[in-house]
C-alpha cells in the first residue's frame, strides 16, 4: 500500500488475523479441557442452550432491522455505504457469538479445575474463555475498518476526483460504525434486560421469598439467571466494546479527512501529505495496541500462580504504558511531531486511570463499606448511600476525562480535535485485554453457579468464589472504562459531525456559511433540551423492561415452588425453559424503543430542524448521558459489593446471610442490578449511536434550513 505511512498500514490487518489464530487457539483449547461429572456437564449443557436460543431469537430481529436500514441507507446515500453497514453490523454480531460460544464452555471447565483444587488452573481457564472474546472483538474490528479502508482509497491532493474518493471514503466509514453502533445498542440492552429481569427475579424469589441459598438448584430461575450472565456481559459487553473502538477509529480518521488543509499539515514535519498520515495513523495505532494486548494476554497466563486480583489488575494498567512507549519510538518514523504522542499517551493513561477509580468506588474500599455499614439500618439508608456514592464517582471520572481532552487538545494546537479523539483511539488502544478480562469475570460466576448446583464440595466454591470477586470488580471497571472512553469518543464524533456539517455548506454555499454553534441560537438551545431528554427516555424504558419482567419470573417461580409437588424438598426437578422464555420474550420486545430513539432521533432532529439543532441535541445528551451512565454503572456497582462484603463477613457474623442487615442489603442490589448492567451501559450506547447515525447523515443535513 503507497503512500506516507506504507507498509505499516497492514499491521491492523495483519494483528487481527493472528488475534484471531490465538483466539482460536484458546477456543480449541478449553474445548479439550474436562468438564466435570454429568451433572456439571448437564448444568452447562441448559446454559450454553439458554444462550444459544437467545442468541438465535434475537439475531432473527436485528436481521429484519438490519434489512431495513441496508434499504434505506442504499436510497438516501449509496448501496456501498448500505454494504458496508451490513459488514460492520455482522462483524459484531460474529464476535459476539464466538465469544459466548467460548464463554459456555469456559464456565464448566473452570468449575471442574477448581474442583482439582487448582485455583492456578481455573484462573488460566477463565482467562482463555474470556481471551476468545477479546481477541475477537479487536481483530474483527480492525480487519473491518482495514477492509474499508483498503476498498475505498482515499483521494490525494484537491481535484475533483480526489475529493469524491474522500467522500465515498468517508460514507463507508461511516456507514461501517453505524452498523458497529446500533448493533451493539441492541445487544447491550437487550442482554442486560434479559440478564437483570433473570437475575433480579431469581433473587428475589429465592433469597425473600422462599429463603433459600443464592443458586439453589431448586430454584428454577438460576439457570437463567447463568445465561443471562452470557448474553448480558459476554455477547453484550462484547458488542459495545466492539463498537467503541470502532467509533473513535472512525471519528479519527472522519476529522483527518474532512479537517482544513492548512490545520491537518501541521501533524507532520514539513506538511508533506499529511491528510494520508492523519487518516491512516488511528488505524496504525490501533493495530500496534492489540499487539500490545496480544502479549498482556501471555503475560497475564504466565503470572497464574500470583494471586488473581495481581494478575488481572496488571493486566489492564501494564498495557498502556507500553503502548505509549512504542508509539514514541514508532511516530517519529512517519515524521509525525511529538505532540500526537502526548494526546495518546494521555488517553492510554487516562483508560487505565478511570479503571483504578471505578475499582475504588466499586470494590472493597470505603465508599463501598459505608454503603454496607449504611445497611444496618435499613434497605432505605442503603439506597441513599449507594445513590451518593454514585453520584460522587461522577464527578471524579469526568473530570478525569475532561482532562484527558484539555492535555490532548492543548498538545495539539489547532489540531486540537483531532488530539482529542487520538486520545479516545489510545484509551481504547488495549480493547482486546479490557474485554477479555471483563468476560474472565461471568465465565467465574457461571463457575461458581455450576459447582453451587452440581453439588461440589465447599472447597471448590471457595476457589470460584475468589475468582468471581475478582471478576465482580473486574466487570465494574470494564463498565467505567467503557463509559468513560465512550464519552471521550462522542466528543470526537461531535467534532466530526461539525467539520463534516461545514464541508458539505462550504461545498454548497461557499465561504462564511459554517453552522453558528453560539449558545444564543435558539437552535441550539432547544437541541439541548431534546438531547437532555433522550437518555431519561432510554433509561426508564429500560428500567421498566427489567421491572415488569422480573415481576413476571417471581409469580412464575412461586407457582412451580406451589405446583410442582417435592420442588420445595429437593426431590423434584424445576422447568427452568419456562423462565428463560419469560426473559427472552422480554429482552427482545423491550429493546425495540431504545433502539429507535437512538437510530430515528437525530434524523428527526436533522431533518425537521436542522443541523445546528441536530448539534445542540448531541450536545445535550452526551452531558447528561455521560453522568447518568456513569453514576447508574458505579452506584450499582457498590451496591452488589456492599452485599457480598456482608456476605463474606465483612460487619460481622451476626450480619452475614438472612441477617436483616444482609436482607436491607439485597434490596439495594436489587436496584442497582438494572443500574449497572441494563440502563447505565445503554444510555453509554445511547450517545455513541446518535453521533455517528448524525455523522453519517451530516451531509443530507447540512443545508436543512438554510
């Protein structure tokens, strides 16, 4: 390939074809492994059946959407730019699906390691289910964007056809992460609905109810509540990583193509083609990164004999420094200056810097012991201290990001927009280790879920239960760093959608027509205000979707518990299908809403107001969709820990299980399960979607109203 960066732009090509070899090296790898006895092998054969039907049914519906949005992309823009969502959308649908199908083997295999009683050998086989995710999830975004890429060369110098090479460039990028975006909102919410409506129901008709032990295997909702974990932080989680680094690849590369040329010549010494070099390099950095996770995955299985909460933290902290590290050897090869080094250095830093503060707010510190000291008086007390500490993480992690962005927009001068979603590409540089760390933690919980039913001795729970500690904090800050990269992505979409805005008017206007984003047009401000309302909406459809369906589970619970004669005692078995159609009919129908919000919203905004007011949308709901998500993800988050800090002992024995204390405990676990793991990660998507469908659309808009 010619030009500035040459030969280097086959390295995200060429790193996500060996991540996908060692993926399936891993796969093949647990596979081999034994799965315990027949009752463990039956255990996870209903699981692993449970995901797939799930999988399968929702599949059927994003296949109709995606049909419909092909045929509308192909009449509004072009049929490439229809093709090339259709790619973007089945590359996520692909690694979400290889991943969990990994995941539903990992779980059993690591139950029956522990059961060797190696906690070594059951961390390694989690790590391998959860490598298969993140080693998918990286290698397929980057063969895509490299494919989009490779396809649609982009134009050299001004002329005319340069500039239609640039736009068709710039529609199939676009088009590319859209499919990326709203796939990954459909997944995310929809496997959350379904994980927290099973998860919340099985509490609280086992716990409260019928007062019997977390996965019981009389209790019918468990299994679903194990595939839930699946399709929920595996498949779902999996999308939505996908899609972000896919976001603030695009983002990049948009600003790069669409930038003034006297700006855009200031990233290389001498200015010499520094488009090619502005819109190549995220994708060059991106593949140096998963080279880079590449070897955190050996490293992390070469540490398996250190304690597990050791090896996962370095894990996910080591990564960026070495990351940042080569770019500054790697950069000045391309004559790139100094300053692009800075930007990344700050978003690679920044990454794992809100994973230690989501860790402190969500593990086993002080803000999580005074919401479980706060349960000694109550259910009432424990909410309101959970809702406090939520909102306390908000203001520490966006102030984080916000000076991410002030680090990399001032090392970047006038190329400051695109030193800002440089930072994003270096936040998500180590995409393939964050998600293989975070699906590590649901294959340990399913782990421990199969020894609790199969009835392993209490040694080998002990081993999972450690495992699924690690993995619960894990999980939290997966969840923060998704949110926070998100939120620093968006920023850089918002540039994108503005410089693509005022390309198309200068195209068709001429100079002096830029879109006015002064705070005194009425435009504007009235765009906030739609955009602030756009994550409520989305949050509130979600929480009810979770509410009634975990309702519909508990009444479904209790009747086989009333019917099924000998269930109660032990000596019947549950009909657990049933709970898991309950859920699935749930999830699928309830995601539908949010999905058109995200999608339909800007167009409606674009296409009825304007782009200016399209702006100020994007705007609104990128402020109160980035604290909503953040505080709905680490209030749940302390939530959940607080209770198993009971659990373990942390007050005392006398507040342990089926204290009251542990009881007033549960219920605040129980709101911040659909917090976490349903709402939050859907508004965080939320955001994501509605910029890149306005930046996809931004050229359609420009002149609406003018």
């Amino acid at each position: 390939m010619n030009g500035p960066l040459g030969s280097w732009l086959y390295l995200p090509a060429a790193a996500g074809v060996l991540s996908l070899v060692i993926a399936a090296f891993f796969y093949f790898r647990v596979r081999a492994l034994p799965e315990g006895n027949a009752t463990m092998s039956r255990i996870a054969g209903y699981i692993r059946e449970g995901s797939m039907a799930f999988l399968s049914r929702e599949y059927k519906v994003l296949a109709v959407y995606a049909a419909v949005v092909f045929v509308a992309l192909g009449l509004m823009i072009t049929w490439v730019a229809g093709l090339w969502f259709l790619a973007g959308a089945a590359l996520s649908l692909g690694a979400g699906f290889i991943g969990m199908k990994a995941a539903t083997y990992g779980n059993v295999r690591t139950a029956q390691a522990a059961a060797t009683g190696s906690k070594a050998n059951a961390l390694l086989t989690a790590l391998d289910g959860g490598a298969v995710m993140g080693l998918c999830v990286a290698g397929l975004a980057l063969i895509g964007l490299f494919a989009v890429y490779f396809v649609n060369p982009m134009g050299v110098g001004d002329g005319a056809a340069a500039v239609a090479a640039n736009a068709t460039l710039g529609s199939s990028l676009h088009a590319f992460a859209v499919g990326a975006s709203s796939i990954a909102l459909f997944a995310r919410i929809g496997g959350g609905i379904y994980t927290k409506a099973a998860d919340v129901g099985a509490d609280i008709a086992g716990k409260v109810i019928e007062n019997i032990p977390e996965d019981d295997p009389r209790n019918p909702g468990v299994i679903a509540d194990n595939v839930g974990d699946n399709v929920g932080d595996v498949a779902g989680m999996g999308a939505d990583i996908y899609e972000s680094l896919v976001a603030a690849v695009v983002a990049t590369m948009a600003i790069g193509l669409t930038a003034p040329s006297g700006v855009i010549a200031q990233l290389v010494e001498g200015g010499d083609r520094a488009r090619e070099v502005a819109v190549g390099l995220p994708l060059v950095l991106s593949g140096v990164g998963l080279v880079v996770s590449v070897a955190g995955i050996f490293v992390a299985r070469a540490m398996r004999n250190s304690a597990p909460s050791t090896v996962l933290r370095a894990a996910m902290v080591l990564p960026p420094v070495v990351m940042v590290g080569l770019t500054a050897v790697i950069l000045p090869m391309f004559h790139v200056k100094m300053a692009v080094t800075i930007a990344l250095a700050a978003g690679a830093i920044g990454g794992a810097a809100i994973g230690l503060i989501t860790e402190y707010y969500t593990g086993s510190y002080a803000p999580v012991k005074a919401v479980a000291e706060s349960a000694k008086t109550g259910a009432g007390t424990n909410v309101i201290r959970g809702m406090a500490v939520g909102m306390e993480s908000v203001g520490v992690c966006l102030l984080l990001v916000v000076g991410v962005a002030i680090v990399a927009n001032n090392a970047m001068g006038e190329l400051g927009l695109y030193g800002i979603a440089l930072a994003a590409v270096g936040m998500l540089s180590g995409t393939a280790i964050v998600m293989t760390v975070d699906a590590y933690g649901p294959i340990s919980d399913n782990a421990g879920g199969i020894a609790e039913m199969a009835g392993l001795p209490p040694a080998v729970r002990e081993i999972t239960d450690e495992l699924d500690a690690v993995g619960n904090t894990t999980a939290a800050i997966g969840k923060g760093f998704a949110i926070g990269s998100a939120t620093l992505t968006v920023v850089a979409l918002f540039s994108a959608y503005s410089l693509e805005v005022n390309h198309a008017r200068l195209v068709e206007f001429g100079e002096g027509h830029s879109m006015n984003l002064a705070l005194d047009n009425p435009q504007i401000l009235i765009g906030l205000l739609v955009g602030a309302v756009m994550p409520f909406a989305v949050a509130a459809s979600t929480m009810l979707a979770v509410g009634k369906a975990a309702g519909a589970i508990v009444i479904e619970i209790k009747r086989q518990f009333d019917e099924i004669k000998g269930l109660r005692e032990g000596t019947a078995e549950p009909e657990p299908s049933k709970i898991v159609d309950i859920a699935t009919s749930a999830a699928l129908s309830q995601m539908i809403l949010p999905g058109l919000v995200a999608v339909l919203g800007p167009v409606l905004v674009g296409f009825t107001m304007g782009p200016a007011a399209l702006a100020g949308t994007l705007a609104g709901a990128l402020a109160v969709g980035a604290s909503m998500s953040l505080f709905m993800a680490n209030a749940g988050g302390a939530w959940d820990n607080a209770k198993k800090y009971i659990e373990k002992g942390g007050l005392g024995d006398g507040h342990r299980k089926r204290s009251e204390t542990h009881k007033a405990a549960v219920v605040g676990d129980t709101v911040g399960d659909p917090f976490k793991d349903t709402s939050g990660p859907g508004v965080a998507i939320l955001i994501k979607v509605m910029s890149v469908v306005s930046l996809l659309i931004a050229p359609l808009v420009a002149t609406v109203g003018s």
